[in-house]
C-alpha cells in the first residue's frame, strides 16, 4: 500500500478531512495538500520528517505506519 492510501485510510478511518488533519497536526494546510499533490508526480518528494511526524500524531498512528514498507 503507499504512502498517499495509507494517510487517506488512518484520516478516513477518524472521519476527518484533510484540513482538518492539518489544523490538528499544527502544519500549514498548503505543507499538507502539496505533499498529498506532488506524491503522484513526485513522490520522493516530501514534507519534513517533524512534520510527518505531527501529521502522524495527529492521527494517532506512527510514522511508520504511514511512511514504512511502501512495496
């Protein structure tokens, strides 16, 4: 599974919207939507590791589960 289904399912899963992730994690909602834009076109580009971080807090899941083994 890759990054980008991982996210939408732990995000999905607390019913919350993107923006809503972002306002919990504490980042700029435009960290949050570029990474989410740029993961198809670009996806070895991504946000800072403390950010994930946040963003994975945020929804109560580690960063592995969201970034880890993206086979």
């Amino acid at each position: 599974m890759d990054t980008r289904t991982k996210y939408q399912k732990a995000r999905d899963a607390l019913g919350m919207s993107d923006y809503q992730v972002a306002k919990a994690a504490g980042v700029p909602e435009s960290t949050l939507y570029d990474w989410l834009g740029r993961m198809e076109e670009k996806p070895y580009l991504t946000m800072s590791v403390p950010n994930m971080l946040k963003v994975a807090q945020a929804l109560g899941v580690t960063l592995d589960q969201i970034v880890g083994d993206v086979n």
